[in-house]
C-alpha cells in the first residue's frame, strides 16, 4: 500500500481527520505542517451531532466528551429584548445520541487526533514544512518544501487553510467577498450563566450584536468568549486593548465591577468557496475549499465533514473503484457549501445585525413562533444541527 501514499498539507482539524480516515482505511498518510508543532489555536469550539456521531466509532467523540463543556439549549436574544428564543436540541434525541452542542476548542481536537494518529505504522507528520509547489502526472504527486525537501504520494489534499498553497498551485478561483468589519473576541472569565444566558447565545442588535459562548478554557469552571463586530477603520491596537475590550464588555452586560479580560484575539472574515474541490490528483478540504463567518459554529464541523467525506471515497479508490468518486465528492460538498454553510452564516450575520425596525421585528416574531411550534423547531434545529445539510449532500449524484 506504501505506493498509494497520501500527502496531505496541513495538520488542522480538517486535515488530520482526513489522515485519521484513511489511516483507519490502511491508507498510509504523510501530513505536512507548515509550523513547528501543534498550536492552541482559539478560533472554532462548537461540535455539532453529525460530527460527534462521525467521530464515535474512533473514540474521539469519547475523548471530546472528556474535554469539553454540553451545551443542550442555544439561545436567541435581543440585546434590549432578552430572550427571544431558546432551542432545546433534545428535540432531537429520536435521531441522534448526541442531541447537544458539545463546547470544546479545536485545539484540543487536532491534539487528541495527533495523540491517536501517532499510534499507527502507515502515518507520518513533518512539522515546519512550508510547502511551495504540488505538481501532478498522471501517476501521482510530488510536494516540495521551500526546506528543499521533497514528497511523493498518490493524490494530495489540500488541508491548508484559506491561504491555501495547494490551492493556489492548481489555479484553483476562491471567490466570494471579505466584510469590511472584523471581528473581535473578547476572552472573560465573567459567569454569564448567572445572568441568565445559555452556554450558546446570539444576540441582535442594530447597533452592535454579539455572540457568546462557554468554553473550557484551561479547565473549570472555564471561560467565555464574546464575539463583537469592530469599526472598519478602527486601529487593530485599539480594538486589542484589554481597557476597551472591558468597555465593551461592560456596555453589553453592565457591572458595577470590571469583567477579568484573559484574551482579544482580532479576525478578518470571509465568505468564499473554490470553484472546484478536485483538479486531478490535488483535492480540497475545510479552510482550503470554503471560508465562513463564525456566526452558527459550523465552519470546523464543515471541514471535518468534507474530511469524512473524502477520506472515504479516496480510500475507496485507492482499493481500486473508479476515481468518479472524486467528482462526487467534489459535486456533493461544494453543493452543500453554498447552499447551505454559505447561505446559512450570511443570513445569521444578517439577522444579527438588521437596522429595519420592521424587519428585525418580523425577525424576532418568526423566531418566537418556530420555537413555540415543535415541528417548526424541529425543523429549524435540523438544518442549524447541520442534518439536513449532510443529508442534502447525500442526494447529489
């Protein structure tokens, strides 16, 4: 099998699924990372059911369950209004053992996944490897590092984030938009749980929304990390500022003491999907193939998601069935990227943030009446617990 070797570039959460798959498939895997060793990335920490029920049979979903924090309801506020809204994911139980979000920093998942995947014969991972060109013939690949060090294998993935360099070798378009507003968050240890909000809440206004949510941080009782849109103009310093970010802090939830800033962290955000995920042998996957505002929790579990995926269907021609299944896979999950990841977190941002005092109203009056309906909540917390999009990816032939 050594002959069918599989570099993949990028050790995130997308790629070392993808190398968790195929190595429990017996396809042997070299990843490929451009930094030193694994890194506590804060960006994503929501696993939605489907990823939980794809991560079991591997014992990561245990291993998760062991690090992170169950979120069982979610919560739609206005910032002067309160509660509008609160999903139970019970609802949910009929069809998965996992009816919750599960808080948990994609840190910890690449670092359970590395912990596993150094167990096996057939796997490798270079750290500092910064990949600077991915050729391709009709009999495989071969990846070279600007260290001058060289890699052959049968296909490679590309795992490598938005910057993607396996992307941008294969002229791959990446087109879409970035919001002039970046976002801010705001890392505290103040309990919002005493004031009444769910460990995952999204909270309108037209003046400046939010959204925040518990995660486990360095242990309990954990931290909370606040998501604030930020002037265009702005310096980044500023923005940063632990002085300002507690100002901030202290106008959405007043306190007659300061809110304890443990971390700012500052993102540019966009919204693109490659125009295909698959040219030959080089494929794509998570960051590489689609990015997204964070607003829902799902740009980590889509990647993932496109890891499964792939891995499934290139192990399977690897063992020798046609390579149309990388056309599937290509057809399948950028279907479902714009369609639903795209379309979903546009229209989040979008509810978040509506100025119309006519519309936002609407706006909260239908979210009223879903969560009073229980097949409308249903069928609301299908589509935002990613089901129905997996099982609309499921119909593309």
């Amino acid at each position: 099998m050594e002959s069918s070797r599989v570099i993949i570039v990028g050790a995130g959460p997308s790629g070392l699924t993808a190398a968790l798959f195929l190595t429990r498939a017996g396809v042997p895997v070299t990843v490929l990372e451009s930094r030193t060793g694994l890194y506590d990335d804060p960006r994503a920490a929501t696993f939605h059911p489907p990823t939980m029920e794809m991560f079991a049979e591997s014992g990561v979903t245990k291993r998760l369950h062991e690090l992170g924090i169950l979120c069982p309801r979610w919560q739609f506020r206005g910032r002067d209004e309160g509660v509008i809204a609160e999903f139970d994911l019970g609802i949910l139980s009929d069809i998965t053992p996992y009816p919750y979000r599960l808080q948990c920093e994609q840190h910890k998942l690449v670092a359970v996944l590395a912990e596993m995947l150094s167990t096996s014969n057939i796997f490798a991972i270079e750290y500092g490897a910064n990949v600077e060109t991915v050729n391709q013939t009709a009999d495989g690949v071969t990846v070279t590092t600007s260290e001058g060090r060289t890699y052959r294998g049968s296909y490679v993935v590309g795992a490598d984030g938005g910057r993607s360099v396996v992307r941008k070798s294969q002229d791959i378009d990446f087109a879409g938009f970035t919001y002039q507003e970046r976002f801010l968050v705001v890392t505290t240890t103040t309990d919002f749980e005493q004031l009444g909000f769910a460990y995952s809440c999204y909270v309108s206004d037209p003046r400046e929304w939010c959204a925040l949510f518990k995660v486990p941080g360095k242990g309990p009782p954990g931290v909370w990390r606040v998501v604030f849109p930020t002037e265009p103009e702005a310096a980044a310093e500023d923005l940063l500022d632990y002085t300002n970010a507690e100002r901030r802090l202290r106008a959405f939830v007043p306190s007659a003491e300061p809110h304890p800033i443990v971390h700012t962290n500052l993102y540019t955000v966009h919204q693109r999907v490659a125009a295909t995920y698959r040219v030959g042998r080089a494929l794509l996957a998570g960051d590489a193939a689609h990015v997204n505002n964070p607003l829902g929790g799902m740009g980590m579990n889509f990647g993932i998601h496109d890891a499964v995926s792939l891995a499934n269907k290139l192990a399977r021609v690897l063992k020798g069935e046609s390579e149309d299944l990388l056309d599937l896979y290509d057809r399948q999950r950028r279907y479902v990227a714009n369609a639903f990841l795209q379309a979903m977190t546009i229209q989040n941002k979008r509810i978040l943030e509506e100025k119309d005092p006519q519309k936002r109203d609407e706006r909260m009056q239908e979210m009223r009446e879903t969560v009073a309906d229980p097949a409308k909540a249903r069928a609301f917390l299908m589509r935002t617990a990613m089901f129905e999009g997996l099982r609309a990816a499921e119909q593309v032939a």
